[in-house]
C-alpha cells in the first residue's frame, strides 16, 4: 500500500484530528476524520482534499458549540 500522511488538522478544542492521505497507488487523496470513519471523502484533486479537510474543522467546531 503506497498511502501516506500528507496534512494533518487538528481542532484543539475538542481534539477532532482530520488527516489527509495521498495513494500513489490510486492517484487518490482521502480526508478522513479520526474516529469517524463514514464521513471519509475521496478525490483526486489535492487542493479539493486540503479544503475539504479545513471544511471538516469547520463542521467539527460548529458541532461542539
């Protein structure tokens, strides 16, 4: 398996770790939230994985509020 860590984000409010993976292997990008594993999210586009991650933060933060 060629996947690997390549951002990582963490919401130090409530500890959420949202990491982003790069598959060579696939040519793929997947977002995934720790611990929550249905909301993983594929692409194929970089940029869309980083965004998709800060909008996972997002999300998280508004949860907790």
């Amino acid at each position: 398996m060629a996947k690997r860590i390549i951002k990582k984000v963490m919401d130090n409010k409530d500890n959420h770790i949202i990491n982003v993976y790069r598959d060579s292997e696939f040519n793929e990008y997947s977002v995934r939230i720790i611990g929550k594993p249905e909301a993983d999210y594929f692409t194929d586009d970089k940029d869309d994985a980083f965004a998709t991650a800060n909008l996972f933060k997002e999300s998280l933060s508004n949860e907790s509020k």
